[in-house]
C-alpha cells in the first residue's frame, strides 16, 4: 500500500512539500510505517535525527493510532514529533 505521511515540527523542511511517500504491505500497522520511516530517514535525513522518531506519535487525518492499529485505507498519516515547553 501507498503512505503519505506528512512531516510536522523538527522533521518538517527534510522533504519536498514536508511530505514523504512510502510503499508498505497491505494490512500495514503503525509499528511497520514507524520502522519504514526510520530507515528512510537514517538514510535521506541522518542530521534530523531518526531517534527522534522512537518517541513521535502516528496520526491519521482524524486519530492518533496505536503501534497495533492498522493504517488507514486511505494512506494519509502524520507524524508528530514530542514537543517541550509550556
């Protein structure tokens, strides 16, 4: 399946359009778009820092999934990076 996962916060400006597209297995979960988007970013963004992805949450347009839930049909997700302040 085809993800689009949009880019927010310290990963936004490392992709065109602050968006990456990525090719998973149909049935995908969080887990597997979360280890996908790692490995990409190892390799196209390593100053970004992909570890920075272990503590991001995954949303699709309308909830914030768990590692365990599958992916939306239809492929959009966002991934939101842990923020600090008050």
């Amino acid at each position: 399946m085809k993800v689009e996962v949009s880019l927010f916060g310290a990963f936004r400006g490392h992709e065109p359009g602050d968006r990456v597209a990525l090719t998973l297995p149909e049935g995908a979960r969080v887990a597997e778009l979360r280890e996908a988007l790692t490995q990409h970013a190892q390799v196209h963004w390593p100053a970004a820092g992909s570890a920075l992805l272990k503590y991001s949450a995954f949303a699709s347009q309308s909830d914030v999934l768990r590692e365990a839930d599958a992916l939306p049909a239809d492929g959009q997700m966002a991934v939101l990076p842990p923020v600090s302040g008050g």
